[in-house]
C-alpha cells in the first residue's frame, strides 16, 4: 500500500532519479552487454519500485515529522538495494561463467586479487552495504565482508584449483639403458661393490613425472558456486521481519467481533500498537533448519573437490539429492511464514535457483557425453 505521508512522494522522486543516473553507470559495469545491463537495471527497477511501494513491517515510525529525512532515505535505499545488486551479480556471472575477464583477473595470488580490487568494484560493494544498511538494517561491516569475498572468490579458488608438477621430467630410456649397461660392465670388472652398483642403478631408474590433478571448475559448476555464493549472502540477511506490534494489532481486529457488545467501541478506541520489526535470520530459524539449509548448498559445490575419486554418476545424484533437501526445507519455511518473508529469503531461493540451474545442465552433458 502507498503511504500518504509528504515524504513518500519526496522518496518516489529522489529513487527515480537514482535510477536514472544509474542507467549508465549499468552500461559501463557490463560493458559489451548494453542489452543485458538494460534489462538488469530494469528488473531492479522493477523490484525497487515494488519495495517502495509494499516495503512491509518497518522499525520506523513513519508519521512522525521528526523522521522524515530518516524514512526518504531509508525507502530510497530499500529501492536502490535491487537497482545495484542485479546488475551486480550479472557483472559476477559474466565473469565467471562466461570467462570475460581481463588478463590481470585471471591471475591467481596477490596480483589477481589486486586487479579484482578495482575501483568501480569497491564503490559499488560500498554503494550496496550503505543500501543493506539504511534500507534493510543489515550491518554494513557484513555487507563490506561479503562484497569483498564475493569479489576475492575468484583468485583464492583458483589459487587452491591449479594443477602443479611435482617431480621431475622423465629422462630419456635410451640414455638411461647405456647408462645401466656401463654400471653392470663396471660390477664385473670389480671395479665397483654391488651396493654401490645398487644405488646407481636406482639413480638411473626412470622416473614418471607426477602431477596434480587438475581440478579446473566446468560452467556448470560454476554456476553451482555462484548459487551457493547467493544463499550464503543470503543466510546473514533477515529471512524473517516479523513486527509484533501489528502482529497484536491484527488480533486484536480478529477477536473484535467475538467482544462483547460494549468492547468493540472500546476497542476500536485503542492507539495502533507500534513497535520495530523483528529480524530472523537463517541461523536464528528454530530446530537447526537454516544452517541446514546452508550446509546442503555448501555440500552441492563442495562434493566434487572433497571426494575426488566418487563416481561421475553417484557424485551428481548426490549433489541434486542435497540440493533438492535443501530447496524442499527453504520452500516449507517460505509456504509457513510467507507473510513475514525478507530479502534474505529472495537470496537463499535465487541461490537454490541457480544451484539448481547448474546441477542439472552438468547432468545433461554427463548423460549425453
């Protein structure tokens, strides 16, 4: 519903504005893409205006004149959040999953980090935590945090994926074999002890080069990644906003009629409770289900590089069986509490998507490799 307060239309034209003047800041984070940051800036857009519109239970009270400045910022910045964020993870996708990354990015160790460090990315991870911050009351040092990781993801993993040679080249078997033969002339001249010839021998023995498996990611399972990526921003956001005071205020309405003949008058008397919402967050959720729900996307991108040696096959149905747990559990959540629903909820199920996405096209390739 829209607020009929003098500073909601002051927030619709203040984020309007910004939305404009983001259009071609979109255009340049996804360069070569103008289309898709288009559309991305729109579905923000989108979104952004229905969090205005709709934004739910509020810890502000917002007919209070004193808070006015206070609730333009915090509808613009409720708003803003999507504006920035979709494009943002488009700019991550495109990256990750389709390669487009510059030659410093594909670096691993300090300089690749420094290059994911630039200047456009750290003002738009800076831009997010304010919005998380004023529009959601997410803390902004968590929001800087899982920017940062975000972007840093990349040159650590590759750090730890890289394929490495760990012994040297094999020599030549035809050098080594005259070598042996001139060892074994030299036994029976007696020239040499046949302890000595030993370890000769065994210094001549060819040696096969040994080396790391490598453990490059597929776009599939990339895709996984970035779908866990999403649930874990997602598991520190509020899944929940629940506002006791209209939660008390609708009873009240419900048990209204019930009231004996003097008490609807009396009621209908009493001041609108108001009080701040409630967050809950995936580790606050009862019986352990949140971190459940974490841990089964942490197991789907996980499970290729903790058991290497498992199954093609076995690995895949196990990675859609913990997916498919972990989406079984976020949906009975969402369908019982889906009127309290925030926007850690719309990360974990866009997380869940995407993992989803992913998992199943790697077990479209495998069954038709």
């Amino acid at each position: 519903m829209a607020y009929d307060y003098s500073f909601y239309n002051a927030a619709c034209g203040w984020f309007a504005v910004a939305c404009i003047v983001l259009l071609p800041i979109c255009w340049k984070l996804l360069k070569g893409h103008q289309a898709m940051a288009t559309c991305c800036w729109g579905i923000g857009v989108a979104v952004g205006a229905w969090m205005l519109y709709n934004p739910g239970d509020v810890p502000v009270n917002l007919a209070s004149e004193r808070q006015a400045p206070s609730a333009v910022l915090w509808l613009v910045c409720m708003g803003l959040f999507w504006v920035l964020s979709i494009p943002f993870c488009a700019r991550l996708y495109l990256k990750w999953i389709q390669g487009e990354m510059t030659e410093p990015e594909k670096r691993e160790g300090l300089e690749g980090m420094r290059a994911w460090l630039s200047t456009e990315n750290v003002i738009w991870v800076l831009a997010l935590a304010f919005c998380g911050w004023q529009g959601y009351a997410f803390p902004i040092w968590w929001g800087l945090l899982l920017g940062l990781l975000a972007l840093e993801l990349w040159p650590v993993g590759m750090h730890f994926l890289r394929a490495e040679p760990v012994s040297a080249e094999r020599p030549d078997p035809e050098d080594t074999s005259i070598e042996r033969e001139r060892v074994l002339r030299l036994l029976e001249q007696g020239k040499i002890t046949a302890s000595e010839s030993a370890e000769l021998l065994n210094a001549l023995a060819p040696r096969v080069q040994s080396v790391r498996p490598s453990r490059s990611a597929s776009p599939q399972q990339r895709l996984v990644w970035l779908g866990t990526a999403l649930v874990l921003i997602g598991f520190f956001l509020p899944w929940f906003a629940i506002d006791t005071g209209k939660e008390m205020t609708r009873m009240l309405q419900q048990i209204q009629p019930a009231a004996p003949s003097g008490m609807p008058r009396q009621m209908a008397e009493l001041p609108q409770i108001i009080t701040g919402a409630i967050p809950v967050r995936g580790g606050d959720i009862s019986h352990g289900l949140g971190w459940l729900i974490l841990m089964a996307a942490v197991a789907a991108s996980g499970l290729p590089f903790f058991v290497p040696d498992m199954d093609g096959k076995k690995r895949q149905m196990a990675v859609l069986g913990a997916l498919a747990a972990g989406t079984v559990t976020l949906l009975y959540l969402l369908t019982d509490n889906i009127r309290y629903a925030s926007i850690g909820m719309l990360f974990c199920l866009a997380g869940y998507a995407v993992c989803l996405v992913g998992a199943i096209k790697e077990w479209r390739a495998a069954a038709w490799a």
